[in-house]
C-alpha cells in the first residue's frame, strides 16, 4: 500500500476523475487548494482585502492505493500530460507507507 497525492488545476478536474476511474482508483479524497507558482508571485498578491485572490483555482487527490493501480495512472498521467498545450500539468507524487491500520 501507499499513498498517492494529486494536483491538478482546476480546468482539469474531470479529467484526473476520469483517469482515477480508468486506473480503478474507486477510493480517494480531495481538497480545493490555491496553487503558486513561486513565492514572488505569492507575495505580490498578499493584499490587507480578503476578497482579493492571488493563486490559481486547483485541487489535490490522495489515496491509499495499490502500487499496480498507482503504476496505470502514472502511465495515463504521463500521456495527458504529453498533450498539453499549458503549463499546468497534472502532477503526481507516490510515498511509502509503513504502518496502517
């Protein structure tokens, strides 16, 4: 077992669901979160206004899977990504579990 983290944007959102359905990953959580692409962009955005938004609309995915379901997802992954025309791509990363219960 272990644990596999998504980001997407969220102009990709259905796709990475459907690339979790082709994979079989049936079971996973996810979160709206802002991405930044680096801290001076952060910074520039910072505003004493709430209201005002500076990061980029995204969600992140986890779950504890299987590493051969990890393994077709990374492949499906990996040829969306080759068709891309932004420079947003879904990025993946995979972390050794050592104890569950």
């Amino acid at each position: 077992m272990k644990l596999l983290i998504v980001t997407v944007v969220e102009q990709f959102q259905k796709e990475i669901l459907q690339l979790f359905k082709k994979a079989k990953i049936e079971s996973f959580s996810g979160s709206e979160i802002d991405g930044y692409k680096n801290v001076e962009s952060l910074l520039m955005t910072t505003s004493w206004f709430p209201s005002e938004k500076g990061g980029a609309e995204s969600s992140l995915f986890f779950s504890f899977t299987e590493e051969e379901k990890i393994d077709e997802l990374f492949d499906l992954i990996k040829e969306f990504n080759q068709n891309l025309d932004t420079n947003n791509p879904i990025k993946a990363v995979v972390v050794p579990i050592e104890k569950y219960i």
